[in-house]
C-alpha cells in the first residue's frame, strides 16, 4: 500500500512538471539546428537537395546532399570568414556569405540575415522576398515549417523536417 501510494506520488509530480523537450521563446533563441530538404526552381531547371543546417551566434555549417546522400557541398561561417567546399573539393572563399553567393553564382543569397528568418522573422532581404508558408503548429513558440524564397526567376522551398536546440 505505501508502495502504491509512493508510485503515485511520484507520477503526479512527474505529471506537473514541464515537458523536457519544451523550447524557449523564438525570441530567445540564438542557436538551432535542423535537417529538411530544398527545392529549387530557376526558369525550367529544377534542383532537389537536402540540407543539414547547424547554427550558433558566430558559426554556421551547412551540409548539402542529394536525395539518395551523395555529398554537394560544404558552406561554414565564422570569425575567419565564409567558404564553401564542393564535392569535387574546389574550395571558395570570402568575407562573408553575401560576398561568397556572389562570387560563386553571381548573385547574392539572402544569408546573412538567415538565423533570423529561419526562426520565422522574415522580411525582404538583399532583393529576395522571403515568406513563412507553414509553421509547426498555430503556437507563438511554433518554429517554420515551410519557408519559401523568391527574387527573380528563381524560386526555393525550404521544408524542414526536424528542428533540434543546440546549447
């Protein structure tokens, strides 16, 4: 009987205690990580890739796949600048992400500002529109989902599979 009675004890205070997997505020994060996938549309060419995007407040890394998870190609940021490793290893380099895009494709990729409207904080950036098509749930603390970008004849759909806090 005091067993049974201890058991419940315990479940219910385990019941009133917050989720573990609960997330802060949007507002108070500052480092995130997630896996999803990106279309990409450019006139008639369309691309199909998969994307692993790790985030802190002074680096990025991103790693990009093609749908069966052949390596593409390699982006990271931090304090030395921006670079990007390709699969055949040619490596690029520059200051920073807007400076890198433009080298490499000849146009700038709205990067810079990309912690913010991947948390859903989307304005128009560096002549892209950026819109949060989809989020998690209809909660203020719900990440996106689905984010799409335009500027142009090229369209990209980001779908983002899972979304994981990085401390």
């Amino acid at each position: 009987m005091i067993r049974l009675l201890l058991l419940c004890l315990l479940l219910a205070g385990c019941a009133s205690s917050p989720p573990s997997g609960q997330r802060p505020p949007v507002a108070e994060i500052s480092a995130f990580a997630f896996t999803g996938r990106i279309a990409v549309r450019q006139g008639e060419t369309r691309h199909y890739i998969n994307i692993d995007w790790r985030h802190a407040t002074d680096s990025d890394e991103i790693l990009l796949n093609t749908p069966l998870g052949q390596g593409l190609a390699e982006l990271t940021r931090n304090a030395t600048g921006a670079h990007l490793i390709l699969a055949d290893q040619r490596h690029f380099t520059a200051q920073d992400w807007s400076t890198l895009s433009a080298e490499v494709f000849g146009f700038r990729l709205p990067l810079e500002a990309s912690a913010g409207w991947l948390l859903g904080k989307v304005a128009n950036t560096e002549g892209w529109r950026v819109m949060v098509v989809e989020r998690e749930s209809g909660s203020a603390h719900a990440l996106p989902k689905i984010i799409e970008l335009e500027r142009d004849d090229i369209f990209v759909r980001l779908k983002i599979d899972e979304w994981s806090e990085v401390r």
